[in-house]
C-alpha cells in the first residue's frame, strides 16, 4: 500500500516529517478495520492529550472522499475508497508499467560477491554468495543506484603454496588439460590427505608461496595458467546464472597497493611487533588483527584493507558491502576498525552481509576433504528433473528444453533467496522443485498462467485506457481483487526493506504473497467474464499482477516463462 497519501496528509496536522509519519503506518492484521493504521501513541507526550483524544481530534480533519477515516484504540484508520483507488491505480499502472521509487538515484554501490576460490570449481557451497549478491545487485539497480560489481577471486594467498607443491609432486598434465579446475582439486584434496604423514609438504607449501610473491618465474607461469582456466570455467557458470560482474580482480590486484598501507600504519604508529609478526592491536573491543605473518608474507586483512582503500579512490562509494559467510564476522570487523583507525571516515560505509551455511543432508561441505558438490551438476540435475515432469504433466510444451533450463535453474536460485540469509539452509529437492509450494516454479508457474489468460482474452493496456472512463467510477470490487491489489502495492515497498536491510527474501516472499492472492482469486472468481467493464478491470489487475512477478522474479535474476 502507497503510504504517501496518507503521510502526505498527516503531515499537515501533526508535529511529524512525511518520513517520519511512513515509519510509524501500519498495515492492520485485519482488512475489516482497515487498510493503514496510524498509532498516535508516540504523540501523547507532545500534544499532552491521550492518544484516544488526538485520534479523535484527527477524524475531524482529516476526511475526504478518497476514503474512511476512524479512531479506535488509539489508532487511526483509513479505509480506502477501494473503486476509486483502484480504477485510478490501474489506469497509472496501465500507463507506466512497473515504477519504482528512485531512493538511490545518484549514489554508487560497489557491491564484493561470489569470490570462488581459483584451481577450485564453483561449488554448491558458493551458491550463497552468488545469488545472494547477485539479487542485491539488481535490486539496488532498480531502485536508482549505480552498481560496480566485484568478484573477488581468491587468486593470492597460502593455499596457492599448496596448489604448487601438490601439482609439482602429483601434477598430470594431460589430465589437467581435460579438465583443469576438477584435477587442481583432485590434487590439492590429496595435499591435505598426505601432510598428515608427510609433514615436510607444509614447509614446501610455504616456499612455493614464498617464489610466488617474490615473483619466481616458474611459481608466476604456472599461478596464471591455473588463474586463466579457473576464471573461464567460473564464467560458463555466470553466464548461465544471467551473472555478469563489472571487474574480476582477485586478491593479486591489490599487491602492489600493500606497501603504501603498510607504510601509513608504521607512520600511524598502529603496527607492532609479536612472536615475529606485525598486528594491529584494538585494545579490549576486538582481538589483535595480523597484517605480516612471522615469515614475511601477506594475509588478507592487510590485502582486504588496501582492496577497500583502492576502490574508494576509484569510486568514491556511497556505500561498499561484502556478501560474504557469517565465519567471516570477526575479519570484516578488524578490516573496518583498521580503516578507521587509518583514519577513513567513509569505513562507516562498509558493511559486511552475512549469511549462515548450506548444507547437503545435514552436512558442511569441505573442499579440503573432497567433500564438494559442483554447483554445475547441481543445475543440471535440477535441469534434468523439471524435464522429467514437463513429459509427464505436459509432453506437447514448445521449448521444453529451454523452459526446463529456465525453471530448474530457477529453482535453485529461489530456494536460496526466500528464506532470511543468516539462516543456515539445508538442500532438499521436494522444497526445491514443489510446484504448489513456496518456490520458484509455484511464482513462475503463476506467471504463465496469466501469460496464458492475457493471451486467451487479447488484452493490451492501451485497449484498457481507451475503455475506461476516468470521470466514471467503477463497482462492485470484490475482496480477492482489492486483497491482490494491496499485496501488488506493497511491492515497491518490499524492494526499498529489502535494500535497507540486504534481504531479498523480503521480495521473495512478497512475490510468493502476490502468487497466492492471484491463485485465490483465479480459484474462487471469474476472470474472463461477459460484463465488458468488470472484465476490463479484472484483466487489467491480472495484467499488472503479471508484469510484477516478471519484474521480481527478474530481480531474484530468475527468469519468467510464458508457457509451463
């Protein structure tokens, strides 16, 4: 429900802002009451009344014909002229699609998320990440914002060491060459299994990223070779996701960009020695943050603090987020705190977005161990399962093929984004692909049912407009339609939360809300009916009911099928 109506016309009588007034509306848990509610319970100390005498007060000023207006409890109800509102929300959705609020307009965004780890394939376990940070992407696009996308490939670092000594013991050439990013692990999984009887591995680890940094030649050749491989496989699986990032710079970028920070935190006094290491030291608020390990190489605080100093003279953001897992909690808090002491006030502008594991049947997956599952086959199988009901619920479907690409990657996608992201999620295919449940084929499959209807009646909005008589109201407006319509107005709302807090599965359930409500009204009213102004409106509902699902499903970056 557009709450600035309301707001608009509360400001003129009470000591409140417009946005103010938006953050204390109300949507009443029962319709019969109303369709926003306004506490005036804040406003008793102000205006030294009881809340029951301001809400009184305010009945007696604030009547129009746009709606009801009612005390009770201290509240204040309006009850909308549902004809009204209606007819003259359809006649501007027919008009101007799907319009967002434009918050963001003129502020940047540079947005860190998938980050896969080089000479590793794009697990299940990245999953989180990836469409997480891909939906936030969209979303703070469409409300006005310009976004830099970053994959933050793990490109640098000890592990490498690793991947160098495992490949020069037990590296096949031509088994690489066949499938790289699938045999790097094979033999970095191997690593982890032999240094347990074989310990002098570690120390050639450490040399080999020691000749890394220190630009051998050989480390370098053969660092870019497993670099180049893993980015192109990483971008086969983008491009099917509908993933596109502005830069891929791993964690090598930002090498040389180390020792101007090194430099000012010696300058700053903020580095000390200890057990041969330097830290930073925070006193009691958090625990001590290594920046140079005893043997002279980098961890990646130090990189993650030169990464965010280099993008914001790059980009001067207005706000910079990390969609990164919630064990990472502690480093983003020393990064942030480094950066603060360093003295950039734009720190308070970085906020890490976290969210809690997937798991498969219970279990945490560990690429040390071998315990992955390759997002890839992932797709497929879910794929391959959406063509298997399509042949039995739907044999003669034009481009089965592509719709089962476009619904079984869906599926995925949604099952990841309509829970809140801190939750740990368990993978369970019955919730993944549940036609009639809360998922992405229930929210897609609705869409084409409306595709199909709009179709069968050859609607177009532009027939609307020119049938509809603005100086005319409508009748008759039944309490399924008016129910769709407020879920439908809530939408951009459900956009603006979503981005205020880095949730999508605000959107998420706001879309599977609007499903239902449709449903409901397909089940229990007649759409296609004779009565030529009742028919109008009703079409033009479902019409706006569909272009709105388009448009979210496309901000979860899901696409939306005309035919199932």
């Amino acid at each position: 429900m557009d709450k600035s109506l309301f707001s608009r016309a509360l400001a003129q009588h009470v000591p409140l802002d417009e946005p103010e007034i938006n953050e204390l509306l109300e949507v009443p848990p029962n319709p019969d009451m109303g369709d926003i509610a306004f506490p005036c319970f804040g406003l008793a100390k102000v205006l030294r009344k009881s809340p029951n005498d301001i809400a009184a007060t305010l009945v007696s000023v604030l009547s129009s014909d746009l709606w009801e207006v009612s005390a009770a409890g201290g509240y204040l109800n309006f009850k909308l002229n549902r004809e009204q509102a209606l007819q003259s929300g359809l006649i501007q959705a027919m008009k101007d699609g799907i319009s967002l609020e434009q918050s963001g307009a003129g502020r940047t965004l540079v947005i860190d998320f998938a980050s896969p780890n080089i000479a590793k394939p794009i697990s299940i376990g990245n999953l989180r990440s990836t469409i997480l940070g891909n939906a936030l992407s969209r979303m703070y696009e469409a409300k006005g914002w310009n976004v830099v996308r970053i994959n933050h490939l793990g490109d640098w670092g000890s592990q490498f060491g690793k991947v160098l000594a495992a490949y020069k013991r037990w590296g096949n050439d031509e088994q690489i060459f066949k499938d790289p990013v699938k045999e790097l692990l094979s033999i970095y999984v191997k690593f982890h299994t032999e240094v347990e009887t074989d310990p002098t591995l570690l120390e050639d680890s450490r040399e080999w990223f020691q000749k890394l940094e220190q630009r051998d030649e050989e480390a370098l050749r053969l660092w870019k070779w497993f670099v180049g491989e893993s980015t192109q496989a990483f971008m086969k699986t983008y491009n099917r996701l509908g993933i596109h990032f502005d830069h891929y710079w791993g964690e090598s970028f930002y090498t040389d960009k180390i020792p101007p920070v090194i430099d000012k935190l010696r300058e700053l006094r903020l580095l000390e020695s200890s057990d041969g290491a330097e830290i930073v030291r925070f006193g009691d608020d958090l625990p001590p943050c290594i920046m140079i390990k005893s043997d002279g190489t980098t961890i990646y605080a130090v990189r993650d603090v030169a990464t965010a100093v280099y993008r914001y003279e790059a980009y001067h953001f207005d706000e910079m987020i990390y969609v990164v897992g919630s064990e990472q909690i502690l480093h983003f808090q020393q990064v942030f705190k480094v950066l603060q002491l360093m003295g950039h006030e734009w720190s308070s502008n970085c906020k890490h977005v976290p969210f809690g594991l997937l798991k498969i049947d219970g279990k945490k997956m560990s690429s040390r161990k071998g315990d992955v599952i390759f997002l890839e086959d992932v797709l497929n199988e879910s794929v391959y399962r959406v063509k298997n009901i399509i042949e039995e619920k739907n044999p003669e479907l034009e481009d089965r093929d592509a719709v089962a690409e476009t619904v079984g990657v869906g599926a995925v996608v949604f099952h990841e984004l309509k829970n809140q992201r801190i939750k740990e999620i368990d993978f369970s295919w019955d919730d993944v692909l549940n036609f009639d449940g809360e998922s992405g084929p229930y929210v897609q499959y609705t869409h084409a049912r409306i595709s199909s209807l709009i179709k069968k009646a050859q609607f177009t909005p532009a027939q609307y407009l020119e049938m509809i008589d603005d100086d005319r109201s409508i009748d008759g407006v039944s309490g399924l339609e008016w129910q769709l319509w407020r879920e439908l107005k809530r939408y951009d709302e459900s956009v603006s939360r979503a981005v205020e807090k880095q949730e999508p599965f605000i959107v998420t359930r706001q879309l599977l809300s609007i499903a239902h409500c449709f449903n409901s009204l397909y089940n229990q009213q007649r759409i296609l009916t004779d009565e030529s102004d009742k028919r109008g409106r009703v079409l033009a509902l479902v019409y706006h009911t569909g272009e709105t699902l388009q448009h979210g499903l496309g901000l979860l970056g899901i696409g939306a099928p005309n035919r199932m």
